[in-house]
C-alpha cells in the first residue's frame, strides 16, 4: 500500500470480504431464531382452541421465555468470551432447536410454561452473543449498518415465517395424526439444529484465528480494533471493567430503552396474527400473507435507517424520529372502530418505527462500552431490556381477556414507545453524534 487511495480501497475491500463471510450466515441464524421464539403467536391460532387456553395463558406463556433470558444472557456471554465464539453459538442453536421441535409434546398450562422457559433459557445469549461478536470484526463506523442489517432478519423472520406458518397450519394438520399445530413446532424446529452444527465449522472466534483472511488483512483488522480500543480508553465516559457496567447509570437508562422498544416489537410479534385474524381473514394461509407486508417494509426501513445514521455518523434522532413514529402508529391502530385495512396500514408504521429504533440503538451501548464491561453490558441490557418481550404479551393477555379487544392494549404499546424516545432525548443531550474516530481514515462507502 503506497497510497493514501490505495490503502482505502485495500480497507474497503477487506471489510467487504468480512462482510460477505460472515453476515449472510449470521442473518440465517437469526431469522430462525426469530422463528422459533414467535411461531407460538401463529401455533396459537389452533393450539389455543385445542388445549383451552385463555389470553392470558397464553400470554403468560409467549412471555415466560424471557424470564430465563434475564436470568442467563449475562453468563452466557462472559463464557462466550472464556470459550469462543464458535463453539458457544452453535451450542446455542442446537439446544434450542430441539427444545424448539418438542413444544409439539404440548399438552396443557404446565407443559407449555415449562417448554417456553426452557427455549429461552437454550437461547439465551444468541442476540448479545451475535452483537458482541459483530465487535470483534469491527469498528463502530461499520457497526451500526451490521447490526441493522443482521436484525433486519426479525423482521424478514416475519416476511418468510409467516406464510410457511400459515401454509403448515392449513396442509399439515391431522397428517400421521399430529395437529398443524405440531407439526409448526417440529418442522421449524429442525432447521435450527442443522446450522447450529454448521456453525462450529463456518464460524471464527476473530479474525487472527480466520484462515480466509490474508495475513495483511488479519492484520488491517487487528490494527483498526486495537486503535479503537485505544480511543475508547482516552474517552472519559466509556466503562471498561464488569463491575463498571452496573455501576453506570447510562446503562441503566439503555435497559430502559431497550425495554420500551422491545415492548412494542413483541407486541407485533406474539399478537399480529390474532389481530389479523379477528380483523380481516381466519385463513391461516392468509394470515400469513398479510402479515408479510408490516415486517417487509419494517424490514427494509430498519436497513435505510441504519445505513444513513452510519453515513451521518447521528444517532439520537435517528432514533427518536423512528420510536415517535412507532408510538404514533400505535395510539392510531388503537382507534375504536378502525378498519382492518387501516389497521394493518397503522401497524405497518408501527413496524418501521420499532424496528429502525430497535436497530439503531445499539450503537449508543456499542460506543460506550469496553471490554469485559461490552461483554456484560451488552447482555445485561438486552437481559433487562428483553424483559419487555415478557411484560408485552403478558399484559395483552390479561388486557384482551378483561376488555374482548386490542384497543387498550395497542395504547399500551404507544406508550412504551414514548418513554423510549423520551429517555433517549435525556440519555443523549450531550452527545448526539456518533464519536469521531480520529485515527481511523475515512470509508469510501
């Protein structure tokens, strides 16, 4: 590299090839993860008549999985660093695939609980694990696009999932005996267990252990973390040790966050087949193909967003834009007496709003945190932050049960969205731009 031009193309290239290696397999993992923590919401639409569960039982349920993810998000991703990447995310999928495949067995309130605590606690640490690992591969000026990109497979999860959901509803019912119902849980079960194995042979720990790379380019990216690291240690507000994390109050405001975004994303995802259900179709193949259209475009809104946040180098309206426009849609798809239509239009805002909120956060932790205490904050606020995904359904539930409808529910929604926005407006006063990087030359995009 003799030029300025040249060493940026050689840079541009190797985070390209970083790319192309690992995203579209880090974005499979997660969409079947997503897959199989929300098919509950469509297995609901036989599951619930055949073993007689209420709303709330079922929200109980959907929700309960987020208990054991508080509880184990954190160890899960300390040992992660301990035993490497590799090894603990295909330990992760495994598990959870065939815990995954055996809520087919079923057969009451204590069997369902019960499996729904253990899928998350198999799960726990995969969505941290991921964002941790994305930071050791890369620096915050890519980060933000990686990440909306990886988590844009929760709302492609949505895309794909719903129709086969729908389809295996419709066509696989009474085969051999086993209820549509079963067959949801085992058949998007399995594929989990099949790329998790693939994972210990696809996956590096880093890039000094990628035998893909080029000794020049593992050494460009060791460079380009260290000198990040090194800038994050001569920033005053950022936290390094485990013990710093907890103790930071910024940390505590990012769980709070996470936890009224997470709301409304979960809200959507346990309850959007229902609501389509009792609004504009009971077809579960149809269901399937209309609750394709709010995760679609949420989909490729999250990816606009992050991307021209990355470019800009803004966060904090970046994301309040977005969660104003999640809280808005919300109180709208809430109105007594809407139309389904016009529902379904409401709540297709409400997906773009979360989703882009929910993907650019994560470069306000990822800018704040260093070392052990990325590792612990990280999951420490997506533990906290997660239990959103539990409160969520468990208060439709109870909501739908006493009131027969969605509106205060929705409502609900809206408002979690607001103290999120609201929260980042106070979190970021100071330091609404991403940090400059001095000491890494600029990335022709």
């Amino acid at each position: 590299m003799t030029t300025t031009a040249s060493s940026l193309e050689f840079e541009n290239a190797t985070y390209r090839k970083v790319t192309w290696r690992l995203m579209p397999f880090l974005f499979l993992c997660y969409i079947l993860n997503y897959i199989d923590r929300v098919n509950v919401g469509f297995a609901k639409l036989q599951m619930q008549q055949d073993l007689g569960f209420s709303d709330a039982v079922y929200g109980t349920g959907a929700g309960i999985f987020f208990l054991a993810y508080f509880f184990l998000e954190v160890p899960s991703n300390i040992l992660m660093q301990k035993v490497g990447a590799r090894f603990w995310m295909a330990r992760i999928m495994v598990v959870w695939g065939i815990v995954s495949a055996c809520m087919m067995f079923i057969r009451g309130t204590t069997s369902f609980y019960a499996l729904r605590l253990l899928l998350g606690a198999a799960e726990a640490g995969f969505f941290p694990g991921i964002i941790l690992y994305l930071t050791f591969w890369y620096t915050r000026r890519h980060r933000v696009k990686m990440i909306a990109a990886f988590m844009s497979a929760i709302a492609l999860s949505g895309v794909f999932g719903g129709p086969i959901s729908g389809w295996i509803l419709v066509h696989m019912s009474g085969l051999h005996g086993l209820r549509g119902w079963q067959w949801l849980f085992l058949l998007e079960g399995i594929p989990s267990i099949v790329v998790g194995l693939m994972a210990m042979f696809y996956l590096d720990d880093g890039p000094a252990k990628a035998k893909w790379l080029t000794a020049d380019e593992r050494d460009l990216l060791t460079k380009r973390l260290d000198e990040e690291e090194e800038l994050k240690r001569r920033e005053a507000h950022v936290q390094h040790t485990f013990l710093g994390a907890f103790r930071s109050g910024k940390v505590w405001a990012f769980c709070l966050i996470y936890f009224g975004f997470v709301m409304g994303n979960y809200g959507l995802g346990f309850w959007l087949p229902q609501i389509i259900k009792e609004t504009l179709t009971k077809d579960p193949w149809r269901i399937g193909l209309i609750s394709m259209i709010p995760w679609g475009v949420g989909a490729v809104a999250m990816i606009l967003n992050g991307h021209h946040s990355d470019v800009t180098g803004e966060r904090r309206w970046h994301i309040v834009m977005a969660g104003t426009i999640g809280c808005v849609a919300f109180a709208v798809s809430g109105l007594p007496g809407i139309s389904g239509i016009a529902g379904i239009i409401a709540l297709t805002f409400a997906c773009v709003g979360v989703m882009s909120a929910f993907t650019t956060f994560w470069a306000l932790p990822a800018a704040t945190l260093s070392g052990t205490a990325a590792a612990a904050g990280i999951a420490w606020i997506n533990s906290v932050g997660n239990l959103g995904a539990f409160v969520s359904p468990y208060v439709v539930g109870h909501i739908r049960d006493a009131t027969k409808s969605m509106t205060l529910a929705l409502m609900v929604l809206s408002v979690s969205c607001l103290m999120s926005v609201l929260l980042v407006l106070v979190v970021t006063r100071t330091d609404n731009r991403a940090p400059t990087e001095a000491v890494t030359p600029p990335i022709t995009r």
